[in-house]
C-alpha cells in the first residue's frame, strides 16, 4: 500500500481530520490498558504525514519509548504492506524528537522552558505533541491551565495526553467522562476513552467529546488486543 492510501484510509481520521482547528485532546484508559500505544499511533500519524512530532515521556527511557515506536510500525508495515517501509522509518526518526523526565521532575515551566530552547534555538519546531505519564491525580489545576497556555502559545501546534481513569470508573458510562478525570477534562478539545467492552472482549476507543464538532461524541475505533493497533 502507498503511504498516501495508508494515511487517507487511517481510522484515526475520524479523530484527525486532514484539517482543522489546532487542539488538546485527552486518551483516557485504566492503567495498563493501552494509552501509550494509542499516543503513538496518533504520533506516526501525524509523522506519516510529514508533521514533526514531539514526543514527550514521563517516567519511561528514550529507549522504551523508542521500542513503542518500533514495534507499532513494524505492526503496520505488516498489516498494511506499506511500501518503501525503511525510507518512510527513516523519515520518521528525522521528525521526531523524545523528550524525557522523571516523574518528580515534570512541569509547566519546565516544559515550557525546553520547548522554548527548542523553538528559539532552530533546534526542533513541532507540530504535534504528545505528552505521556502526567499522573493527573497529583497535578493542581492551576499546573493543567499553565500547560494549556504553553501550548496554544505555539502557532499551529496540536497536543495529545495520557490520563488515568480508576477501577472504580467502571459505572461511568460509555459516552461520559469517567469520574476520576471530570476534574481536568474541560481543559481538553476533544476526549476519548479506552475501556474493554465486555461482551465482546476486545478494546474500544469512545468519542465523550469534542467541542470544535469535527467528531460526533460516541464514536468508536475497535483495537486488536493482541498488537493494540487500532482497526480499519
């Protein structure tokens, strides 16, 4: 398959739209469940099509987050028999760039700080970010709000979190926001949510919102549990 082909028939253009209003937008799962795997997809995603990509790891190595990297587009290489595969890897590590804290040492400033570097620098100007371990239950407000700023601060630029839902969620219903992450929720554009449907044992990914309207609320993306790839 083309890259061209791979990119116009990506399920994530429900999530992504071709174009459209820079946003923040919110993956909401259990621990455990698959957030990062889908932060990189949207990643590759938005790498496939040229865009540099910032990819921001909180607790985790370069070297582990390199490996999800990897393994996901060895996955779809081998689903989608994407042509010229190494050309396009290599494309992809040119555009992308890992940045990593521990997770004490996370922060508004400091982020801002190094992206800043970044960008003044000539060093690395992305167009997606994609930010993966804030532990949301521990971050005040304020902290959310002040990110929130440093990235609508940059011109065209759309960011994609990580948050953590609780076992305890599990009455919420499918199209609401679980319990645990109402708090911050209404500082994102558009929030999903990763759950197993019981009935049929697989992953789903829910739309609970999007407040530009480029994706209606209750749409669904099924993943393969096995490789965690989101289905066609």
């Amino acid at each position: 398959m083309r890259k061209e082909d791979f990119i116009a028939k990506n399920p994530l253009r429900i999530l992504i739209p071709e174009t459209g209003p820079k946003r923040m937008g919110l993956v909401m799962a259990r621990a455990g469940l698959g957030k990062t795997a889908i932060l990189v997809q949207i990643a590759l995603d938005s790498l496939l099509r040229g865009k540099r990509v910032l990819h921001v790891s909180i607790g985790h190595s370069i070297e582990k987050t390199r490996a999800w990297y990897y393994d996901i587009f060895r996955d779809i290489v081998a689903a989608s028999t994407l042509e010229e595969a190494a050309g396009i890897q290599e494309d992809i590590h040119r555009n992308r760039l890992i940045m990593t804290f521990k997770e004490a040492g996370f922060s508004s400033a400091k982020f801002e700080e190094r992206l800043h570097d970044l960008v003044s620098q000539n060093i690395f100007r992305p167009d997606c970010v994609v930010v993966d371990g804030i532990d949301f239950a521990t971050m005040e407000r304020d902290e959310l709000e002040a990110l929130r700023k440093v990235i609508e601060a940059q011109e065209g630029l759309h960011a994609w979190f990580s948050g953590r839902c609780h076992r305890d969620d599990s009455h919420t219903s499918e199209g609401e926001v679980p319990e645990s992450c109402r708090g911050y929720a209404d500082l994102f554009d558009i929030a999903i949510l990763l759950r197993m449907d019981p009935e049929q044992k697989n992953l789903v990914l829910t739309v609970v919102k999007d407040t530009s309207g480029a994706t209606k609320p209750g749409n669904i993306l099924h993943l393969d549990p096995a490789t965690l790839m989101i289905n066609p």
